[in-house]
C-alpha cells in the first residue's frame, strides 16, 4: 500500500480513538472541566503531563534544530528536561496542596488582589498564545504534507480537531485523550529512530548507536563522520558550540524556570487526588519525557548524515521522490546558481529559514530542471533552504523506511502538536472563565453559565492561535523557547515567593510580574522582531540572546519583588499562615498560632 493511503488510515484510526475518548469522558461540572474532577492515577497523569509538554517543538521540531545547530541544540535537551526536576521538587506538590484551579487562581488569592490576578491573567493568556502560535504552525505543516494541502488549509483542519475535543472533554477529555496521544507519539518517535540506527550502525538502541562505529565501515565512527561531513562541506564542525557559555547557561536557566512556570503543565499537577501523587506523577512524566528527549540527539545526527550524504553535489534530476515532495511545500528549496544541476549544499550560505531567508517560491513556475522557482536567492553560494521543521518528519522517507513508518510519524508528529495545543486552550478558556468572568466580573455566575464561558473562550482561543499558525513569527521551536522566556521572567518568582516567603505582599509580587513580563516583551521585540530600532547580536544586553533573556528579566523580577515588599506592609495574617500550612507535610500536625 502507498504511504498517502496508510498515513490516512492510521491517522483516522488515532483521531477515531480521540473523538471516542472525548466523547466517553465528557466533562459534566467546572471540576471536570478544568481540573478531570481531580481524580487521575499518578501514572496516567504522568503520561498525560508528558504528552500535554512534548509539543510539536519536542516532536518535530527539535531534532531538526539539532541537526542543525549541532552542539548548541543542548540547551534545549538540559532546559526542557530540568525544568522538571524543578517543578517536582519545588512547585507541584505545594500547589496541589493549595488547590486551587489556576496560575492566575493560586496568584490572585496567595497576594489577596484582583490587580495581582489581572497581572496574571495577562501574562497567562501572552504565555499561551505564544506558545499555541509555535502548534498551530506544526498541525498546518504536518497536514499540509500528509494530505497534501497548503499549510494554512492544514492549520484550519487542525483547530476544527482541537476545538472539537477541548471544548467537549475540557481537562478531563484532554487528559485520558493525553494518555492516548503520549503512547501514540512515543511509538512514533522511537520505531524510526530504532531502524536507522540499525540500518546505520547495527546498534538497535539510537541513544548508543549515535556514538557507534559505522555498519559500511566499521573503522570510523559515526560522529566523526558526521564532523568530516560537515567540515568538508563548510560547516562547524557538528560537535563543537559557537554560543558563549553565559549564553548558554541563560538559555538553559530561562527554559529550566520556564518550564516549571508554565500555566498548562502546572494545571495538570492539580488533576491528581493527594499531593503525594503530584509528586510521584511529576516522576513519572520525568521518565516518560525522558524517553523522547534522550532519543532526539541520535534522531538529529541520523537525520543531518542522511540528508548531506543523500543531497551534496547531487544532481536535481536525480533526487529521489521525498525532496520534490517536501519542495512542493515550500519547506526546501533549491536555487541552481551555477547553473550545473547539480544541488551546492555549503557551510557559507542560510541552510536553514531561521537565518531569516525563508524562501519564497513562484508556484507557477518551474526551472531547466523541473524544480520549484525561488523569487528571493540568497546572496551566498549555498543552493539549498532546508525549513528545520521537516527533518523529523522527513527522516523516514530519506532513510527509504516502509511506508507504514512514514504514516506512523505522521500521526505521531499529529498527536504531540494536538495534545499540547487543547492543554494551552483549555488555560486560555479557564483564564478568561474562571480568573475573569467568576472572580473578578461576575462572582454569582452559576456553575453552568461559567462551563458556557469557558467553552465559548477556547473557541475565540482556537481561532486566534489559527491566525498565528498561518502567520507564524519564526519556525517553531524559536516561538516556543520564547513562551519559556515569559514564563521564567513572569511567572516563575511569584509562584516560588509565595510558596516560600511569607513576608512576600501583593505591592512587591504585582511590581515583580509586571517589571520581569515588561523587560522581556521589550527585549524580544526589539532583536526578535526589529521593534524600537532592531538590534544585531553585538548589541544584545550581556551578550545574551533573547531565548535566553528571561533568565535575566527573572533576576529582575526577584530583586524587585524583594526590595518592593522590604517597604510596603506585610500580608494579612490569616495570607501568611497559608503559607505556613502550605509547607506542612499533610498528617503531621498543623501550625499553631494562638
């Protein structure tokens, strides 16, 4: 059978059992709605979390900037999966036991203000819209080149999908479609990463045969190959970082804060019964996580060896059916400047759209060749654009696997963008429903009014998220780490001072927010997007880069926060024994006040 016909069968099949689920599980109360009526098992939360997290940047998109970043890539791996160990230790278990719905829910009663809530309510809804704009854009391209749409027209597939289930289901139909979705992506992930790498190295474990001898030459090893590859053709070599190492440890740091500061991951630590399963499902959804992210490295080194063996000084007349594929999708292109028909593939030159030279291509018109014409050629030498966001998905297809792998990816790369697009509507819906309209506009909304409010905000959510999938601002991993940004620099001090700093007030926690959230817009609209006069890099504040400036805004946001509540009044009594009880091990006592 051809790849068209079981990718369409296989991903019908996924999509089938999440309807089902959704249908089965529908939610009933706001409990259900925003929080699965708090009784999911550790282990199917830990999945759900781990599915809920691994977006389409972890899927997709990650190996890809591996791949071509080589080195530098780690900080995503050290940031992503840090952040766990962070918000296990540090965040989850308190929260649960504060119990309340919502970041902006725990942030409006911890500071006694509805002027701290609103403060968190915007950041929430920046963070989520930001970080939705980067799944949008993964559903649009993994439909678009499964069933061979436009990108924009797999972007409005992809919110009907997601609509259908988030506003249904709500938390407790995303979770068990979560649950699903994560055994889905794994499968997905790991079956082609385990053949190419006995194909490669005859080592059926990839984390292990990425450091391994050749299967074709047994005296060389892949990474020095790789390393010769890429040195021959003008590249870095692939081992070997060009960040410097503040960078890479302000990156890593606003990521690993970032994480633990997400509004849609913290929400899933208050799906559990007891506080001890928000620990034990942080543990778990470590491992599951784990899994992916050790297996990306080997998954990007297999992916760049394939593609510069496959495509460097080759003729276009000869590349096999994968690359016209990807071509006719606008996500590589192919400019013949030295009109030999044969593809330049060179260190010296964009590889990649994230330098900011996406091609553009005159779709109807074709070269000499045969291939797509693009309008706007760089001025280097380098012939080929290669979108980062497509190695994963093209992996499969370059390494010439059966075509029921290439389906299995595709309803892989599907399940990861889904799930974490219905968790980040469900915070905006719960936001706007339960932050907003019950808290702050209409305290004496009945229980079924705010189910309609909830539901009617994750369909405004899904159709502007679908906007920003069709005009996205970069590929999307970049989009990603900048919602992490935010989070580190809004988020992250309020939750961490008001778990554990009694002293700490409204005047100091709302100034902190709005400080650490205002530097960071500031910072990544002037080098991101060329706002107040642009920037280069010689320019950037510390030599840090703006997916590494929401470690810095942090710091900010700390040193307000503290300074600010040295000399504004303490919080009411009964706000700091909260606090107090927050850290007392359930069972051990209460904390006497008398």
């Amino acid at each position: 059978m051809d790849a068209q016909t079981l990718t369409y069968i296989i991903v019908g099949l996924t999509f089938a059992l999440y309807i089902g689920i959704a249908i089965w599980s529908r939610a009933g109360s706001t409990k259900d709605f925003y929080v699965a009526g708090g009784g999911v098992g550790p282990i199917a939360n830990g999945m759900a979390t781990a599915a809920d997290w691994m977006s389409a940047a972890s899927f997709i998109s990650m190996a890809g900037i591996i791949a071509f970043m080589g080195y530098d890539g780690a900080v995503f791996l050290m940031g992503w999966t840090g952040g766990y160990v962070l918000l296990a230790l540090l965040l989850a278990p308190y929260l649960r036991k504060f119990g309340k719905f919502t970041v902006p829910d725990f942030i409006g009663d911890r500071y006694y203000s509805n002027s701290a809530r609103s403060v968190a309510v915007i950041c929430a809804l920046i963070i989520s819209f930001t970080y939705v704009a980067g799944q949008m854009r993964g559903v649009g391209v993994v439909f678009s080149r499964f069933l061979e749409v436009e990108i924009d027209t797999g972007v409005y597939i992809g919110m009907i999908i997601v609509l259908f289930y988030a506003v249904l289901g709500g938390m407790k139909g995303i979770t068990y479609t979560q649950v699903a979705q994560y055994c889905v992506l794994i499968f997905a992930f790991m079956v082609p990463a385990i053949f190419i790498s006995i194909q490669m190295t005859n080592n059926p474990v990839p984390m292990l045969g990425m450091g391994d001898a050749l299967a074709s030459n047994p005296d060389v090893y892949l990474m020095d190959r790789l390393d010769g590859l890429s040195e021959e053709l003008g590249f870095a070599p692939y081992t070997e970082g060009s960040k410097s190492m503040f960078d890479v440890i302000a990156i890593t740091l606003a990521l690993m804060v970032g994480t633990a500061g997400l509004p849609h991951v913290i929400v899933r630590f208050f799906t559990v019964k007891r506080v001890k399963d928000a620990r034990k499902s942080a543990g778990f959804a470590l491992l599951f996580i784990a899994i992916l992210y050790v297996t990306a490295p080997a998954v990007a080194v297999f992916a760049r060896v394939n593609l510069m063996e496959t495509v460097s000084q080759a003729e276009y007349e000869e590349m096999p059916e994968w690359f016209t594929n990807w071509e006719s999708l606008g996500l590589i292109g192919w400019v013949d400047k030295n009109q030999d028909g044969k593809i330049q593939y060179y260190g010296d030159g964009p590889a990649m759209e994230g330098d900011g030279n996406k091609p553009v291509f005159d779709a109807d018109n074709r070269g000499e060749h045969g291939e797509r014409v693009v309008t706007n050629p760089s001025e280097a030498v380098n012939e080929l654009y290669v979108d980062n966001d497509i190695l994963v998905m093209a992996n499969p297809e370059i390494a010439g696997l059966p075509n029921w792998v290439i389906a299995l990816v595709a309803a892989g790369c599907l399940a990861a963008a889904l799930s974490t697009a219905a968790g980040l509507l469900l915070v905006i819906s719960s936001s706007v429903s339960h932050d907003l309209i019950k808290k702050m506009i209409k305290p004496d909304i009945s229980e079924k009014g705010e189910l309609v409010a909830a539901r009617l905000s994750a369909v405004g959510a899904v159709v502007i998220a679908g906007y920003f999938g069709i005009n996205p601002p970069g590929f999307v991993a970049a989009v990603v780490a900048l919602a992490f940004g935010l989070a580190a620099a809004s988020f992250f001090p309020a939750i961490v001072l008001g778990i554990f700093y009694k002293r700490m007030n409204k005047e100091g926690a709302v100034a902190g927010m709005v400080v650490g959230l205002g530097l960071m817009l500031f910072y990544m609209l002037k080098f991101k997007f060329g706002f107040f006069g642009g920037g280069d890099k010689e320019d950037w504040w510390f030599g840090v880069s703006p997916e590494g400036f929401g470690a810095v805004a942090m710091f900010f946001n700390f040193t307000v926060s503290l300074i600010i509540s040295k000399f504004t009044p303490a919080p009411p009594l009964e706000v700091q024994e909260i606090v107090e009880n927050i850290r007392i091990p359930s069972g051990a006592g209460e904390a006497t006040h008398h």
